[in-house]
C-alpha cells in the first residue's frame, strides 16, 4: 500500500467515522479517536473496505437526490425490454472508445436476462459528439433507436456521412431526423442528462446506475449483472 494511498484512505475512514457510520462505531466499541487511528495503523487491510464503504455511502445518498428521474428516457431510448423490470442506466457519449468496448457487454447483459431494459442517457462530452447525440435521440421518435445506436457505434467516425450511413442502415426518415434532432425537447434533454449526471458525480463516459448504485467505467457484463441483481424488481 503506497503512503498516498493510505493517506487517501485514511482521509475517507475519517470523514466516515465523523458520520452516522462513524458515530455507530464509536458507540459500539468505546474507541477515542486515538484509540481508532491506532486501530486503523494496526489494521491497514481494512481501509479499502472503508473507502469503498463511503464511496457507496455518498453514491447512495446522490441517487436518492436525483429521484427517479434518472431512470426514466427520453421515449424511445432504450436497449432491451422497453418493459423489463430491471433498469440499467448508461450515460454514453459516441465519440467515446470506452462506451463502445462497453456496448458488448451492455449486448450480452441483455441476452443473458430478458427483463433487462437499458436506458441511454445521451451525454455528449467529447468534441464532436452533439450532432450524434442528438440524431440518436430523433432516431428514438421513430422508434429506431436501436438500430440507429448499434448502426453508428459500428462506423469508423462519427462525422455527418457516419451519421448519414447509420440513419440509412436504421431506416430513418432522415429529412424527419435532422428536424427532429434541432428540436427543443432534444436540447432539454441533453442539459437534463448534463445536471443528472454532475449530481451523480460522474466525472465521464461510460456511467453507470443500477440497482441502486452509481459507478463509472467499462466494468464488463459480471459487474453490470451483479448491479441490477442487487436491487428487486423496479416494476419500470
């Protein structure tokens, strides 16, 4: 363990122990705050599990802030059972290298459980990506935003002749879709995506909330499964 990051973690058990966590184990064990930095130093293996502890805590305390909001799309944008009643939330940018590694294994969390829904939250945040993020979301009008997501993360750019090809591959109404995709409620959307995913924390693309949790990363199928299996049945 580097002395950083046991300063890091050191930093976390603290802020947790002056919490309600915090205060249960000060009551449950007698020990002064001497007596439970002491404790710590002894017991060093301990701090990850704290970090991660408090990590949880405050994902948990952003959701129950954000509603449940987050887990309703923009109509139409959703991968898997429109009616499933386990919800995986993505915040994607298509211009990200990390969303597309992640949309295999967002394909296999699906095919593996038929309740799975998958709400896309468009959030734009590399440079190029609005256009694209806002095609999606008039490609969801027409009730393609499937075909229109996996058809554009399969091109080799994200440029207006990708877009053109993906709509084709889809079947867009293109004339329709570039319409749409100036529309006022597919900008409100995007700011929507924006603040939610700035209250949640999230410093990038992909991000994740399931199973009442909120975390970052492509983290692979097992990860994703194990999220929406921590929670019941969510009815959406």
């Amino acid at each position: 363990m580097s002395n950083r990051w046991g300063t890091v973690a050191l930093s976390g058990v603290v802020a947790l122990v002056a919490g309600f966590g915090g205060a249960a184990l000060y009551h449950a064990t007698g020990m002064g705050d001497a007596q439970t930095r002491n404790f710590l130093v002894a017991n060093p293996d301990i701090l990850p599990e704290m970090a991660d502890a408090l990590q949880r805590q405050d994902a948990e305390k952003r959701l129950a802030e954000a509603g449940d909001g987050v887990m309703q799309p923009f109509a139409g944008a959703v991968l898997g059972n429109p009616e499933g009643s386990k919800t995986l939330v993505e915040f994607s940018d298509y211009n990200c290298g990390y969303c597309r590694l992640a949309r295999d294994h967002v394909d296999a969390v699906i095919a593996a459980d038929p309740e799975v829904r998958v709400v896309v939250r468009e959030w734009p945040i590399f440079e190029g990506s609005e256009q694209p993020a806002r095609m999606a979301l008039a490609a969801a009008k027409q009730g393609k935003f499937a075909e229109f997501h996996d058809a554009l993360f399969a091109q080799d750019s994200r440029d207006d002749a990708a877009i053109a090809r993906a709509g084709a591959v889809a079947g867009l109404d293109m004339e329709r879709a570039l319409s749409d995709a100036a529309g006022q409620d597919i900008s409100v959307e995007l700011a929507n995506n924006q603040a939610l995913a700035q209250q949640l924390g999230f410093g990038g693309t992909p991000s994740w909330v399931a199973g009442g949790q909120a975390f970052e990363g492509a983290v692979g199928q097992e990860r994703l499964a194990e999220a929406l299996d921590a929670a019941p049945d969510d009815g959406a």
